[in-house]
C-alpha cells in the first residue's frame, strides 16, 4: 500500500472516532410567561408570541416549580 494512501484511511478512521464522542446537551429551560392582555400565566420554553412578556424563570420542570440554580 503506498504511504499516502495509509496516511488518508489513518485521517478518516480519526475523524470517524471523534465524530463518535459524546456530546452533553441538556433541556432548554422553561420560563413563566404573562399575557399582556389579560395577566394570564402560561409555562413554556419559549415566548407564546408579541403580546406575552417574560414574567420569572428559568425552571427545570414544565410546571414551573423546580426553579435552576445557576452553577458558579
């Protein structure tokens, strides 16, 4: 086999294992939205639309009760 021919299939089967690496992601979080219209709460992980602004968050479950703490 000529040497540059092993040098590439060495490169490839490098790439392929560190695309094979674990990556961590967690949830995205969920925030307490209030409607501008009314005053109603809604939980959800991103604003229901315009008329909604952030009310309090972030929180871990999608009820709204577990509240994250930043890590530092």
């Amino acid at each position: 086999m000529k040497p540059y021919l092993r040098w590439k299939r060495c490169l490839c089967a490098a790439l392929l294992a560190a695309l094979q690496l674990p990556v961590p992601a967690a949830p995205a979080p969920w925030y307490l939205w209030r409607s501008q219209l009314d005053g109603a709460l809604s939980c959800q992980q991103f604003s229901p639309g315009q008329a909604w602004s952030l009310y309090d968050g972030p929180f871990a479950d999608l009820a709204c009760e577990k509240r994250i703490t930043s890590k530092k």
